[in-house]
C-alpha cells in the first residue's frame, strides 16, 4: 500500500546511458594503429589524417545518433561514408566533395522520423531559420572585423576549390557532428538533469575544449583566446537556439555560416 499511496517520479536515464562502447573502441583503435603505422614509416601520414578524422568527428556523431536510439546499423553507415568522405579528401582532386554524404545520410534519417531526440526532422518555424542564419551573421561580421583589426588578419580567398572544400568538409563533419552530439545530444540529455543555465555550460565548455586540443587550430596564444570566445558564444547561444525553437537546425545554420566566414581569413 505505500507504494501506491507514493507519487512516481519519471527518472532521467544516465547520462551515458546508450553510448556505443564497442565502435567507439573500434575508432579509437584504428587511429592509434594509424599512429603506430606511420610513426614506424610503414604507413604515409595520410593515413593518420583520414583515420583521425573518421575517429575524432565519427566518436561524436555516432554517440549522437546511438544517444537518440538509432540503431548500430545506421552508426556503422555513417562512420563509413565519413571514412570514404576522408579517403577521397586526401587522395582525389575536389574529392571533399564527398562530405556531402554523411549529411544526406543524416539528412535521409531525420525525414525518416529517426532523429526526433536530436531536433532534427521536427517542424521548424521560418522565424527559427532567420535567428539562426542572424547569429551567424552577427558573429562572423564581428569575427571578420576584429580580426582584421587586432590580429593583422584579411578576409581573402586565396584558392576557391580549398576554400570550397573546408566547406564542405563543415556540412559533412565538423559542423555536424559537433552540433548533432554537443547540442543535440549532450545539452538536451543534461537539461533533463539541471537547468538551462548548468546544461548549457556542459556542453558548450566540453564543445570549446574539443577545438581546443584540435591539432588543426593554430596554437598562438591570440589566436586560441579568439577561437575560445567566439566558440564559446556560438556553443551558448545555439543552446539557447535549440531550447527556444525545440530543433537543431538553428544551431546548425548559425554554425555553419560563421564556419564559413572563418574559412574565408587569410594573413594579411
């Protein structure tokens, strides 16, 4: 009788709870056999460069879709089209195009109504679009201005096709794994746990830390304080974005507008 007369009270799963141990060990198995290899001189460097990239942004995406209950199957896809995305970005003229696929994949199960946990594939309403595609703009102008006046650095494209493929290179990883797991997965499970404010810090600290010891950021001192606050307002506010308009595409659209700006700096 006591425990019908006791409210029940709707427990939050762990916040690991789902994580896919076993690819996740698989990846990080395969870069540092990478590693070995190449130190040793048996492998090219590239090696290491496309295995990096298939452990770093697939350890992500795939915890992200494994956290909204896909299955192991889809995971699996999406790790190899980013493997074949990262092969012929490294060995095939123009070959960053194939970033595209891992997109279209996570594109394909959002219409499927697969990715609903994420905020993807949801309704969005045209006004969501607009802030997202404002924040971006917002942050890229201030971007572009303030590092051409403190930092002696120039809005220039130097070459279209390098420029066009870190572009891509955003659409089908950088940018959507990072979204999809540090906003769609990692800040929604920790708003179920503590508030918006505790949630939002979470995952836009665990955000900023992964550009951080990114071996593709520069390492002045100026330029990781630069890359620290903008990554940090860009991590907070489409936070506020997914929390606001309930989806990730705001957050997605912001993200990849001010990565696209950041690609077009070059020395002054």
């Amino acid at each position: 009788m006591w425990s019908l007369d006791q409210p029940y009270i709707l427990r939050a799963e762990p916040l690991l709870a789902g994580t896919p141990l076993a690819l996740l060990a698989v990846l990080a198995v395969g870069a540092g056999a990478s590693a070995v290899l190449v130190g040793l001189q048996v492998a090219p460097p590239l090696v290491l460069q496309i295995a990096g990239v298939t452990a770093g942004h697939g350890a992500l995406l795939v915890t992200a879709l494994a956290w909204s209950g896909v299955r192991s199957s889809s995971c699996v896809v999406a790790v190899a089209l980013l493997a074949l995305a990262a092969t012929a970005a490294a060995v095939v003229p123009l070959g960053a195009g194939a970033y595209l696929l891992p997109a279209f994949w996570v594109l394909w199960l959002a219409v499927r109504g697969r990715l609903a946990a994420l905020g993807l594939g949801t309704p969005i309403p045209p006004q969501g679009l607009i802030a997202g595609a404002l924040v971006g703009a917002g942050l890229s102008a201030h971007l572009l201005l303030s590092a051409s006046r403190t930092l002696g650095v120039e809005t220039r494209i130097d070459h279209v096709p390098d420029v066009l493929a870190a572009m891509a290179y955003d659409v089908g990883a950088n940018v959507l794994a990072a979204e999809c797991f540090f906003r769609g997965a990692l800040f929604q499970r920790s708003q179920r746990r503590w508030s918006f404010a505790a949630a939002a810090a979470v995952a836009t600290v665990a955000y900023v830390a992964r550009y951080v010891v990114d071996p593709l950021l520069p390492k002045t001192v100026e330029l990781v304080i630069g890359a620290v606050f903008y990554l940090a307002l860009l991590g907070v506010i489409n936070c506020w974005l997914v929390w606001r308009y309930e989806s990730q595409v705001p957050g997605l659209v912001s993200a990849l507008v001010f990565f696209a700006a950041y690609r077009t700096l070059g020395a002054g």
